[in-house]
C-alpha cells in the first residue's frame, strides 16, 4: 500500500515516474529532461537511481525513441560521467537510442512543438533574447571560481554564461550553460580587460 506521508520525496516522484511508464509498455515515447535549475545541492541520489533502473522492465526502455537533455551545466557535466557507467537504462540508451543535447528553446522546437514541449515558466523565462557580452566572464562561488572563456547573457529574470568551449558529455559536444536567477546575484562587478565577475549568494 502507498503511504505518501511515509516515503522520503525522492521515493514518491520515482513511484509517480513508474505509474507514467506503466501506459507505455506497447508505443514508443520520448523523456526531456529538464536541468535549467540542477546543481550539485538537487541532483538525484545515484544510489536511489541504481535501484530505480533495476525495477524498469526492458519492455520498457526498448520504447523509448529519443531522451532530450536541456541546459546542462558543469554539475551535470560530473554527475554524468557516474549516471552513465552506473545505470542500466542510461547504458542501455546511449547504445542503441538517440540522445539529443538541447541549449536553446528553437532548437527545441525542431524536435517538439512548442504546445506539446510544455516547460515550466521558470524554464523558458531563460529562453528570451537577452544582452550578450561576449569575453572572459567567470562566476565566484563561495568555495570556488569558474573562470572560463564564456558569453554573459543578461536577462530580466537573472543571467546565462554560456561557456564557448564545446563539452563531451555522453560522448556528444554539447554547450553548457551556468543558469542563476536574479535572487541568486550577490554582487556583479568588473576585473581586468572589461570581464564580468558574479558574486553568488552563500
């Protein structure tokens, strides 16, 4: 019996998720995975996964046509490397299935219609045109600094650094993207040769 109120969050979204699959035993289907707001503090518990890919029937993971991935950044671009060497399923795909690499909402939509897409507002509000200051941006955590060959994108809802060096994730180059909404911003400020420097809150 299901007891909501006794089972940790992690455990109840990966019983909503095998409800979902449960109807796609006999048509093939496509998952997007959504990582615009994904950082190393919210990713999901590899071990939990582990156990979660041995419950997934084959019957299942032979459906699935294609798995989008959007907005991946450096965190994901670590926690993959142990997602796809771990995994049954993520093994399984990157073998025999197409993994798309998505980091912008028009490249989206050559794949998905923009009415079936249905990202949340807190997703594609990162998605408008914003102002660009090409150069050597970096980000200051509270342990640490990303200084990388990046693109800045202001936008009214906070800001993108995109980084201009193609990365491998999956065996496929992909764009990563450092996505912070404005609350996140502690201070913005300037550093040699007119590169912006972001301060996170702690």
């Amino acid at each position: 019996k299901f007891r909501g109120d006794q089972l940790h969050m992690s455990y109840q979204l990966l019983y909503h998720i095998m409800v979902l699959l449960r109807g796609c035993t006999e048509r093939a289907f496509e998952i997007v995975i959504d990582l615009t707001q994904t950082t190393q503090h919210n990713e999901p518990d590899l071990e939990l996964l582990i156990k979660f890919a041995a419950y997934v029937p084959e019957l299942i993971t032979n459906q699935i046509e294609a798995v989008y991935f959007y907005n991946m950044n450096m965190a994901f671009k670590t926690y993959a490397t142990k997602l796809s060497s771990a995994v049954r399923i993520f093994s399984h795909i990157k073998g025999a299935k197409k993994l798309i690499m998505i980091d912008s909402l028009s490249k989206f939509h050559e794949f998905i219609e923009p009415h079936e897409l249905k990202l949340p507002s807190s997703t594609t509000q990162f998605g408008q045109d914003g102002k660009d200051y090409p150069g050597a941006h970096y980000l200051v955590f509270k342990q640490h600094t990303l200084r990388l060959p990046s693109t800045f994108t202001v936008l009214p809802c906070g800001f993108i650094i995109s980084l201009s060096d193609r990365q491998i994730i999956f065996e496929t180059p992909t764009t990563l993207k450092e996505i912070h909404h404005i609350s996140e911003i502690r201070e913005v400020f300037t550093e040699g040769k007119g590169a912006l420097a972001i301060r996170l809150v702690d």
